[in-house]
DNA sequence: TCTGAAAAAATGTCGGG
DNA sequence: CCCGACATTTTTTCAGA
C-alpha cells in the first residue's frame, strides 16, 4: 500500500514542509526526480491533502481557545446543526461524540467577549440545540495535526 | 502591527501554502523579491510558524479520534501530566480547562482497541490522575487549524 | 520506479529609488 | 518598503534502464 521512503518522505514534509526538493531526495537516497514522482503520486492518492502554513494565534489576536459541548433537542436538527457551526469561521472543529449525543466544538477567538457574542449570536438561537456548554481553555500544553508515522507497517 | 498586504499574503498561504512565490506576488500587485521580504519578515517575527502537510487520517489508518476529559487528584500533578500527555504520539491536543479543572485531550487512534492500549497503558496509571472520561467522535463534520484573517483591524 | 541530464521556473541577492 | 536585473537554486520533464 504504501512502502517505506514514502513513509519516510512523509515524515520529513510533516516536520518541514518547506524543505526543497533536492534535500528530501539527500535524506531519503533517491534523486530529485524520483522522490517528485513519489509526492505528486501520494498528493494523487489522496494521502497528501495539501500543504498549510502554521500561523501564531497569539501574535493574530487569537489566543482565546474554547470548547462547546452542545446537546440537541431533535435529533434531526444534526445535520444543519453540524453545517451551521461548520460555517462559522471561529470554528475549528466540530465532532459528534458518543455518550450524551452531543457535538463537541473547538473554537478561537480573540477575547471572551467576542466568543460570548459568537456563541449568543450564531449558536445558542439554531434550531434543535438544547443546551450549550461553554469551556474555556486556560492553557494549551500541545496543539498539532501531526500524524504518528512510525506505527504505520509498510 | 501588520498591514492589509501582509494579510493578504497570509490569506493566500493559509490556502495553499506551497503556491510559488511570483503567482503570490501576482495577487498582492507586487514584485516577487517584495513579498520575499514580506515572508521573511513574518517568519522572523514568529508571525508565520512555520509550514505543514496536511495529510489524510483515513488513507493512514488515523481514523479513530477520541476526547478525554481527565480529572486530576492533586493539583501539584498539573505540570508533569500535561509533559507526559504531550509526549504520547497519539495526542494532538492537550488543554488545560476552566469548570471542572481537568484536561481535555484529543487523541488520534488507529482503531479503538489501540484508543484503549493507549488510556490503560499510557494514560490511567499516572500519578495524580483520578478519573478519565473516553469520548470517541462517531462523526467529525470540520477540522482545521485556519486563523480567521479578515477580523483583524490592519 | 529509478537515474541523470537538460530545460524551465522559482528563489534569493543586491544596488538603487 | 519597493523595484528590477542578475545569479543561484530548484523544479520539472524526459529518454533510457
């Protein structure tokens, strides 16, 4: 499925996605144009989704990171419920999780105030929400997309 | 603090982040070496962080993602359980949360019987820690780590 | 799938405005 | 802070193994 310098060539694009080229293929002992080939045939696959730049939340005005926990009256209220936080741009994430059926939301903000009028504005009044519980995170120890590699069998 | 071109460039990086330095300088209306400087400058700055693949969970057996919300016995343990959640390659979130004061950690598993490997073998024995509450998404409907960039006041 | 060489394109440098 | 020309480096293509 996949073989192992595809794995390693993943891994260092997940430290350093910048890296150029011709380094990865000094890292991996291939030449440039092979390990071209590997990349434009993992982006094909599907495996490689695309490329972001990380940006600091802090130096953005963004450092307020919160957590909803938001049960639903009707359970068919699910899917535009899910759209409609979805939409919002403070989101980051949203899952529905097992237990007391509920989503779980990640938002950023710049300030509690500003997450107290997003959350009043656009999410206490959608149709089929029950209650809305609001965490607020006071520290963030790790944040990261990272994929562990490593555990992958070639 | 940052003017409406750099955000742009932000913008478009926070897109695509490996479209080519020209085609960026194309869409600002400003020479290549210019948004060069402008780059550079962001990345000195700790603006930009610096640049990541993004790659798909699904095709790399990562499809499981799960929540814990874990309670601590003595507040003391605070520090060393948040360096030794962080160390765990499973986790991608570790926050530190306002209510009940516990840890919110998400995880990415390849299945639930490693999720359970990881919480028992990992997780539950360390000192300090009195309860784990294991939530598993059933559906995860947006994830990103997008900074919204049209709020912010040039 | 890989290599190596050549062509095409992008990045990086720098004097000057 | 920006431009533009030039040097350097990288990406991309391709024929052959």
């Amino acid at each position: 499925m996949i073989d192992d310098i595809s794995l390693q060539i993943l891994s260092i694009l997940q430290e350093k996605a910048r890296i150029p080229n011709v380094e990865v293929a000094r890292q991996v002992g291939l030449a440039p144009s092979a390990v071209l080939e590997r990349i434009r045939k993992l982006e094909k696959q599907g495996i490689i989704d695309g490329y972001e730049v990380r940006l600091n939340p802090e130096k953005l005005h963004r450092d307020l990171v919160a957590f909803l926990q938001i049960t639903l009256d009707r359970p068919e209220a699910c899917t535009s419920v899910a759209e409609a936080l979805s939409a919002l741009p403070d989101t980051q994430e949203v899952h529905y999780i097992t237990g007391n059926d509920a989503f779980l939301v990640k938002l950023r903000s710049s300030s509690v105030t500003e997450l107290h009028r997003t959350v009043q504005k656009h999410i206490a009044g959608l149709p089929g929400i029950a209650r809305v519980h609001t965490h607020i995170a006071l520290a963030t120890h790790k944040e990261s997309a990272k994929i562990p590699l490593d555990a992958i069998i070639p």
